[in-house]
C-alpha cells in the first residue's frame, strides 16, 4: 500500500471500513425502509454470501490454517457461540434498528458500545466507574435519550420497537467486543469472521428461504446494486479492511477512526434518503460521540 508508515497504514484501512460501513447502514435503510424488504432477509443474505467471500480470500491470500477453528472442543464451542449468538445478534439487532428508525440513529446508538463495555466491566470487577468514565456515561445515555425523544422528554419520536432495538446494540456490542477475544488472538481475524458469517447465514437460509423473495418484491438494478454493496462492500470489505487495520494500530485507536461510521451514515441519510436530522438529533449525536472519543483517547495511557 504506497510507501506509508504502520500508523498510516491503520488508520486508511481503519477509516475505509468505517466509511464502506457507514455506507451500508444506508443501503441497508433503502432495502428495508423503500423496498420494505425483512431485517431477516437481508441479515441472511449478508451473512451467507460475505462469509463466502471472507474465507475465499483469507484462503488464497493465507493457503494454511483453513479449518484451525474448527480443531478442539473449546474451539469448536467457541465458534458455535461466535457464529449463532455473537455475529447473528449483532447482525440482526443492527438490521433491525435501522428499520424501525433509520441509518442514523442505528449507527448513533451502535457507537454507545464502548460506554456499555465500560459499564459492564466495572460490574464484572465490583467497582465503581472512574469519575470521567461516569460523567461520560451520563453524557452518553442523555444523548441517546435526546435522540429517541427529539429533545421532548414527553414523548419519543421513534417506535417502541426502534427503542428496543437501540437499547440491544450497546449490549450487541458489548457481546461482539468481549465473546470472541480469544479466537481474534488464536486465529486469523479474517477467519474466524468470515466462518461465522458463513455458518450463520447457511443456518438460517432454510428458515428465511430468500430466494422466494422475488415473488413479492421487484428486484429491479438499483435494488440488486443496494444488495450487492451491502454483502460485498458494506460487510465482507468493510471488516477485512478494519481488521486489517488492527495489525497497524491499536484497537483503541482504531475505535477512535471508527466514530467516522455515524457521520458518514448521517451525512448520506441526510443527502441521499431526505432523512430529518435536526438540532435534538445532533445535540444528542455530539453527547454520545464526543465521550466515545475521549474515553479512547484517555485510554490510550
């Protein structure tokens, strides 16, 4: 990749992931909210095909290790739990949350992550939160309360459903961030990921059959586009390129690239779906962002 440092070198492929995800939470948006397409559908789908494209390039990129995961009943388990819980949950909730508010607010809600981790850890210890760690909390769940209720704390301007859902990807998070840290370490990150997509998605083809979709939905050019960028840019490039970054840089570091995903997702809501993003959704966006920003960099030390 040209002539640039490890640092460099990170954050391109960190910031190109966000960005190719941001994007997604989009096109997503199209297929769910003007195609009214299932969030099972399209979590199937991605899943599925993604998770062939991962292994096939981890494959012909690696040529060794193909099935390492797959050796060992703490491995075998561990891939079970990554595949049917971590990855499906994660995929669903996010999917979910898009459909019943928007691109937006799901990628808002999804950046709470590390504020839930940080929650959850200090309980796993039986400590209080640092006082900074606190102040950020607080922040984060005000602003994510602002959003839900557009700054009216009498009523909430998305479904009770899109509440649920917001609420399920922190605690998505917290999951996917926590569940497979030892697989990440023993085992490609490519891998592992590309292998629970894979599972999941074939898990779920017999349930969802999405090949009968054509019977009630027009799969018109501009659909199949949306489709195509969602499985192949949107999931399986978007985490080759973050993970790769990892390699690079600290994940603490690549946390902090990551929070270009909700700009790029609002920006291209606002412009390309005529989204509404008013002074309560940005209020409420810069409270829960700037403490993501600032706990990764505080623990930077």
């Amino acid at each position: 990749m040209f002539d640039l440092s490890p640092a460099k070198k990170g954050a391109v492929l960190a910031i190109t992931g966000s960005i190719l995800w941001g994007v997604m939470g989009v096109t997503s948006q199209y297929l769910l909210h003007i195609k009214e397409l299932p969030a099972m559908w399209v979590v199937t789908v991605r899943m599925f095909f993604a998770g062939i494209i991962l292994l096939m390039a981890d494959y012909f990129i690696y040529k060794k290790d193909f099935f390492a995961p797959w050796k060992g009943t703490k491995n075998i388990l561990q891939m079970l739990i990554f595949s049917f819980i971590t990855i499906m949950w994660v995929q669903y909730a996010y999917l979910s949350a898009v459909e019943y508010m928007n691109a937006a607010m799901a990628t808002v809600f999804v950046s709470l992550a590390p504020i839930a981790t940080i929650l959850w850890l200090s309980l796993r210890r039986r400590r209080l939160p640092h006082f900074y760690e606190a102040v950020c909390c607080i922040s984060a769940v005000l602003g994510a309360t602002v959003m839900a209720t557009h700054g009216d704390m009498t009523t909430l301007s998305v479904s009770d459903e899109g509440i649920i859902y917001g609420i399920m990807l922190p605690i998505a998070g917290v999951i996917y961030t926590i569940q497979p840290g030892y697989l990440m370490k023993t085992f490609r990150p490519s891998n592992v990921t590309g292998w629970g997509l894979l599972l999941g998605g074939t898990v779920l083809l017999p349930f969802v059959q999405p090949w009968t979709i054509t019977e009630t939905v027009e799969m018109d050019p501009l659909t199949i586009f949306n489709v195509v960028y969602t499985v192949v840019f949107g999931t399986a490039i978007a985490f080759w390129t973050f993970l790769a970054s990892l390699k690079y840089i600290k994940p603490h570091i690549a946390a902090i690239y990551e929070l270009i995903e909700p700009v790029s997702a609002i920006l291209l809501s606002v412009w390309l779906m005529d989204v509404l993003y008013q002074l309560p959704e940005f209020i409420g966006t810069v409270m829960i962002l700037c403490p993501v920003l600032y706990l990764s960099l505080i623990h930077r030390k």
